[in-house]
C-alpha cells in the first residue's frame, strides 16, 4: 500500500502521552456511562492511535463503540468517530470499507453542518481515494475541502493545497492510471 501524503506527528512522545491521556479519559466515561464523553473519547483515541501508525489497536478502539456511535449520529463527535473508523480502514487496506464509512461521515457532516470536520472527511477520504487510483474523485474531494477551508479561513487550506498540487504531479508522473 503507498500512503498519500499521511500525516505525521512531530513530537513521538507528546502523542504517546496523548494516547495514555485519552485511553484514562475513554476508561473514565466507560465507568460513568457517559455515552457522548465515550464517543468523542473513543474517536480521540482512536486518531492518536492511527497517528501512532498503530491502526489494528485504533480499529479495536472504535469497534468496541459502533452501535454507540450508531446511536448517536445528533453529535458532531460521532462524525469525527466515523471519520477516524474509516481511515482506519483505509489504513488497514480495507478501503472498500473505508469508501462507504467515509460516506456516512461526510452525510452526517453535511447534515450537522460541521463544515470543519466536513472538509476533514473530505481531506481524508482524498488521500484514500488517490491510494486506490479515483483521482478524478480525489480531486474533487480536495477541492471541496479546499473550498470549505478557504470559506473558514482554516490555515489547513495549505494543507489541501499541497495535497491538489501532489495529486496533479502524480497524474503527470503517472499517465494513464487513475483515469476512471
């Protein structure tokens, strides 16, 4: 599997301390029933992990709350859960898995009007689609990314930027893939 563009962390042993802090912050509203601490600390967790490179561990994470975060799709955290799942998935090269769960984030987004998180599906369900070789649907992931970023003034818009620019090099680079 060639990663596009992947995120990396800075700092090792920041996130490390990260993943301890939510994995207690996820045990803490396991113990006190709270559902919405349980999503949103469950998708915290989870990202950390898949930043970790440890998308296995992330995946067990995240299934253990499916039919929770089933049940809440009214929080915006259940679209940042969904969004960590399918890039799990993605990670773990069960992308056709990945396509339909990053579906149901980017409606649930749509439908929340979380146009943040919403261009954060949009970013990642591009460089899922740019692995797979959907680079006319990756391009315009990124543009609607790009646009809701802009609209937000989001200084991620770089980001998008460069993941356009790196999409349109690998199209020159690589003629005749990607064309579907």
């Amino acid at each position: 599997m060639e990663e596009f563009q992947r995120f990396t962390a800075s700092d090792a042993a920041a996130l490390e301390a990260g993943i301890r802090d939510h994995r207690d912050k996820l045990a803490a509203a396991v113990r006190a029933g709270t559902a919405a601490a349980i999503i949103e600390h469950a998708a915290d967790l989870g990202t950390l992990l898949i930043t970790a490179r440890r998308e296995t561990e992330a995946l067990q994470v995240l299934q253990e709350q499916l039919t929770l975060a089933g049940a809440l799709p009214e929080l915006e955290a259940t679209g940042w859960f969904w969004n960590a799942y399918a890039t799990a998935l993605q990670y773990l090269d069960r992308r056709d898995e990945a396509d339909s769960v990053f579906a149901k984030a980017l409606a649930l987004t749509r439908e929340g009007g979380w146009r943040r998180l919403q261009s954060f599906v949009l970013q990642h369900r591009g460089r899922s689609q740019v692995e797979q070789g959907r680079w006319q649907d990756a391009e315009a992931s990124f543009c609607e990314a790009l646009h809701l970023r802009q609209q937000l003034n989001d200084p991620l818009q770089a980001s998008t930027q460069r993941a356009l620019d790196g999409l349109m090099q690998r199209r020159k680079s690589r003629p005749g893939e990607g064309a579907a």
